[in-house]
C-alpha cells in the first residue's frame, strides 16, 4: 500500500488536498482510503460536514478518525496508526493520512507533504533513489500540487 502522509498546521490545506487527491484518483477508479488524526476527545465521527465524511463524498473506499479515546470503527478505545492500516490494506492501494506527524517513523510513506499556511514541501520516497524534495505556493500552485502528487502516485502503482 502506497502511505502518503498530508501534515501540517490547521487550516492550512490538509483536508483539501486529501479530498482533491480523493476526487481526482477516485474517478480514476483507483481506490483510496482516509485516516484523520483528531487530537481531542470531542470529536464526532462520520457527522455531515465532518472531514471523515467529506471524503467518503469524495470517493474514499474507507474514511476513519482516530482520537485520544476512540477510532471510528465504533471500536473502544484508541488504536495505533498501523492497526488501523492493517485492517483497511485490502481495500485500497493508497492510503492517505492526515495528522499523526509524531508517527510517521514507524510507516514511513512514500509520499509526505508538510503543509504550512501559504506553502507546502512535498517529499517524494521512490524506491532504490534518494527521496525528491519539491515546494509550491498553495493560493497559487494547488493544482499543480495535486497533479504532480497524482502523477508520482500513478507511476508507483
């Protein structure tokens, strides 16, 4: 499974990044699933307006949250990131992750993308090669974010 990981400050283009990406890949005919971190326990899962529940809009084959107490699954109790990628694997080729910054050591994606407001660095892990490193003005490049995304994802599948 292909892990692409979207972090970053809030409000900086996470989400809609994931959900382009989504869009774009899903009419493809290329399964994705989604998986938020939420740092906070008041969180409601798969609610309309949600972030979980845009992108199952967007075409995500599965859309799942994780907070300090609990994972949307309706399962009790907080969940490591690789559990959750375990039980989703099967569904999809691409995986992407929003949040979960201080995990990334552990999955090491393929493709990771840290947002700030305004701009954002693409890190690009292909395999056997030294990883690739790209930056882009948001308000004015987030097209051309999504394609050259879209486009390294095309060529690892």
């Amino acid at each position: 499974m292909i892990i692409v990981s979207l972090t970053g400050h809030s409000n900086s283009g996470k989400t809609s990044l994931a959900k382009e990406l989504t869009r774009l890949l899903s009419r493809e005919g290329i399964p994705v699933n989604y998986i938020k971190n939420i740092p906070h326990d008041d969180a409601s899962f798969d609610a309309e307006g949600k972030d979980t529940e845009n992108l199952l809009s967007a075409g995500a084959v599965v859309s799942a949250g994780r907070s300090p107490s609990k994972t949307f699954f309706t399962f009790n109790g907080s969940m490591q990131i690789s559990e959750i990628i375990m039980m989703i694997r099967e569904r999809s080729r691409i995986c992407i992750l929003e949040g979960f910054r201080n995990e990334l050591d552990q999955l090491s994606p393929q493709i990771r993308v840290i947002m700030d407001l305004g701009s954002a660095e693409v890190i690009f892990h292909e395999e056997g090669g030294k990883p690739k490193k790209q930056s882009f003005l948001l308000w004015s490049q987030f097209g051309d974010l999504v394609n050259q995304v879209s486009e390294t994802l095309h060529k690892m599948l």
